[in-house]
C-alpha cells in the first residue's frame, strides 16, 4: 500500500525529521521532494519517480521487456 503526502509529512514530523534534511541525506533535491509531496510534480519517472518511491508513495512497477528480432 502507498502513503500520501500528508501521512509522510506526519512521519517527518513525529520522527523531528525536515523534509530538507530528508532529501538531502537521500541524495534529492529538496525543491524538488517538496514539489512532489505538494503535487506539483507528477511522480512518473526520472527523479520524481524515485522520490516517491524512496517516500513510499509510489509502488515499483515491473519493467518492461524488450524483445529485438
């Protein structure tokens, strides 16, 4: 199951966490996480895709296979 934004920002905040730190210590940019947990950037793929996947609000999805003649 997937968290929303305000359940990750709950966590954060029970836990003392910034969401700027968070990033940070993840590797992203925190402009960008923020874009993310306020929906201004759709996690489809690319950085925002495993933002939301690091933040759990997003589920893995199966590659997809490529076949070549």
């Amino acid at each position: 199951m997937t968290r929303t934004a305000d359940a990750v920002r709950s966590e954060f905040a029970e836990r003392g966490i910034t969401i700027r730190d968070w990033a940070r210590s993840e590797g992203f940019s925190d402009k960008l996480v923020y874009y993310v947990l306020t929906g201004k950037r759709i996690p489809r793929r690319g950085t925002s895709y495993r933002i939301a996947l690091a933040l759990g609000m997003r589920a893995p999805q199966p590659s997809a296979s490529i076949t070549t003649k």
